[in-house]
C-alpha cells in the first residue's frame, strides 16, 4: 500500500468517529428541542391561539434538523464526486453514512460491474475503493491484532470483489480460470492486482493511463527475483508443458524453467529435463514453439542454459 492509501484509511476512520459523535450530538440536541417545542404547543394552545399555533406548524421549528434526502439525492451526489474526481464507476446505490462537525460527508457507493467506494468531502475529495480498503485493514490487523480499525463497506452489491477480478482478468486477456488473487499495490496512478491460475502459471495486471492493460506472467517475474503469492513451480512447469505439446520440445520431461528474457524474435525458455539433456526454446507471442536449442549447443543462446548440470556457457549474448 502507498502512504497516500494509508492516510486515505486513516481519513475514513477518523471521519467515522467524528460523525459518530455529530450524530449522538444531533439525537440529543433533537430530543430537546422536541421537548421544547412540545411545551411551547401545550402553552399556545392554553391560550387558545389556535391561528398563531396553525401558522408555526407550517415552519420547521427554529433549530430543528432539516429532512433527511432522499436516495435519489444521496446518490446523485455521490454520483457529482465521483465524475469530479474521473472515478470509473456507474453508482448504482449509495448511502450516506453521516456527516462530521465540519461538515464533511460520508458516503458508500456501489458500482455496476467495479469495486465500490467510500467517499469522504474533504478538500480534495477521500476516495477509497472497498477492496483497497479492506486489504489495508487485512493488513493492519495482521500487524497489529489489537488495532482499532476503521469502517467497512456494508452494501451487499459490494461483496463483488470475485466477479470485478474475473472480469478484470478477462479484458486484460489472462487465459486462465482465476483462483486466487490480491492488491500489490500501484504503478503511477493505478492499481496492480495479481491473479492465480487454477494448475498453471499465474498474472500480474494493472491498466494502462492510456487504455488498455499492462499483463505480465509469473514465470516472467520470476526472471526479475520477483515472486508471486498465488503460483507455484508445478504451475509454471504445466504452462510450460502446454506449451511444448506438439512440438520438437514434448519429448522434455519438463522439471523445472527459467524464463531468459525475449527479443525481435521471440521469447526463450529454458527447460530442465528428466532422464534426457535439457533444452532452450524460442516461442512467438501465441506461445507456439519456433525452435529448440539443445543445452550442449546453447551456450551462445542467452549465456546457455543453467538449470542443466554441466551444460555449456558461454557469452550473455541471444539470437538475432
């Protein structure tokens, strides 16, 4: 999470507990004004000035409360943040959930196929969607058992967050079933979700400011020290397999990969074999098998092939 995340959390908390405090406020300042305006009733009416009595029930009494808006008004508010801020979102509900000393509100919006949101007025505007913020809590508790922690979004069409994954998922083209999944965190102004897959190699994704979606694989991560939390061996080692069926690489009892890197003419994978000398291949972006290099001729092909016990080296170089 950013620190901007973080104080967006902090922000919604704090807003809750003034508002919490506004509203027990209001109730009690309510009761009281009800009790005096009863009493001035009881007096006009003793003194029979039924006429005058008429005219100041037409009139909010001097202090009360203003009526609550209606769920149409709620959610054309919410609706006016969220186009201020260029929120992706079609509200579909929203609640408002309060509103503190100063006059900020406090809002809950549920979007048609997205992540819903909690609002906050401040200056600018506190927007945290519901998977963010449940993941920072996730987070702080597992830091902290004992920390008090902030609210949640409550709607029932924001237990989404399966459903707005997969979809994700989809429209950045990860050829999978998705199983598992979590927030990583940002890459400029947008968020970076990793997916699992069910039995084979798992995703990074993130949109692109200009439209569209960065996707990158886990096994190509890899090749960066990078781990991902929902993939395992075995799961890169069945896409690899995949891969390879059909091909000049299929007699390779695949063991373990290594992802080397790709250039203008494809991308090499280097595969450890089972009972047999291991290999490199060059795949094209559909993951089709080009060419296969056998270790004991690769030594030129990326500095050769290093899952292979005593295999070649040679320079860092690739193909051309």
């Amino acid at each position: 999470m950013t620190n901007r995340s973080r104080l967006q959390a902090i922000c919604i908390a704090t807003s809750l507990a003034l508002l919490t405090v506004n509203s027990a406020s209001a109730s009690a300042a309510a009761a009281m004004q009800d009790r005096e305006n009863a009493g001035r009733e009881s007096a006009n009416t003793e003194r029979g000035n039924n006429s005058r009595l008429n005219r100041g029930r037409q009139q909010p009494a001097r202090g009360q409360a203003p009526a609550a808006p209606s769920p149409e008004e709620v959610l054309a508010e919410a609706q006016q943040i969220l186009t201020a801020n260029n929120v992706r979102c079609q509200p579909t509900e929203a609640k408002l959930l309060g509103v503190t000393p100063e006059q900020q509100k406090f809002f809950e919006v549920a979007c048609a196929n997205d992540f819903g949101y909690m609002l906050v007025t401040t200056t600018p505007a506190t927007i945290v969607d519901c998977y963010e913020n449940d993941t920072t809590q996730a987070r702080q508790k597992a830091a902290n058992p004992e920390a008090v922690l902030g609210p949640k979004c409550t709607l029932p069409a924001n237990a989404n967050y399966d459903q707005v994954i997969a979809r994700m998922a989809t429209e950045a083209g990860v050829p999978c079933a998705v199983n598992e999944y979590g927030l990583i965190g940002r890459k400029g102004s947008n968020y970076v979700y990793e997916v699992g897959c069910d039995g084979v190699d798992g995703y990074r994704i993130n949109r692109k400011d200009g439209g569209g979606w960065e996707v990158d694989s886990c096994l190509t991560l890899a090749s960066a020290n990078i781990t991902c939390n929902y993939t395992t061996k075995p799961e890169q080692i069945a896409s690899v397999k995949t891969w390879f069926s059909g091909s000049d690489a299929a007699a390779c009892d695949v063991s373990d990969v290594r992802y080397m890197g790709s250039n203008a003419n494809g991308s090499f994978i280097e595969a450890k074999c089972n009972g047999s000398d291991g290999l490199i291949a060059r795949l094209n972006n559909e993951k089709a098998v080009q060419q296969v290099y056998p270790c004991a001729e690769a030594a030129q092909i990326g500095g050769g092939c290093k899952l292979t016990e005593g295999a070649p080296q040679g320079t860092n170089g690739s193909e051309n």
